[in-house]
C-alpha cells in the first residue's frame, strides 16, 4: 500500500483502540516515512466526506460515557 500523503511505503500496524468499540487492539496502516496512520474507519470517512455525503451513525464509533471526577462508578 502506497501513503496518499508523501506516496511512501504503508505498513500493517496495530494500534490500541481507546474508543473501546469492542477490540482492544484495532489493525491499521502506518506509513514508515511521514506516519500517516489509516484504520477502515478513516477510510469510511474519507469516502463519505469526498462524496459530500453525512457521515451515518452506523459508521460512527459508539460515544463513551462520561463520568465526573469524584463521582461514583457504581
């Protein structure tokens, strides 16, 4: 796979999901020149985006909670 951004070399990575969508551990790709990092869901995006279309909520990740600071989890 070849990087959009600087046309370098694309690399399989794996990268920590910390939207907890239900993988801990989320494949992508990384480029080894500039960094540029692309997972499906990136590509998803960008494809609705150049079509100029709404992003549909099933290709959204889910929201995380939020829980105040001193609240409990309970």
């Amino acid at each position: 796979m070849q990087c959009v951004r600087c046309k370098g070399r694309m690399v399989t990575d794996y990268f920590i999901d910390i939207e907890n969508s239900g993988e801990l551990w989320m494949p992508g790709w990384r480029c080894l020149v500039c960094g540029e990092v692309v997972d499906p869901l990136i590509l998803r995006h960008r494809q609705v985006q150049k079509n100029n279309a709404e992003v549909p909520e099933a290709v959204t990740r889910p929201k995380r909670k939020t829980i105040p600071v001193g609240a409990s989890r309970g």
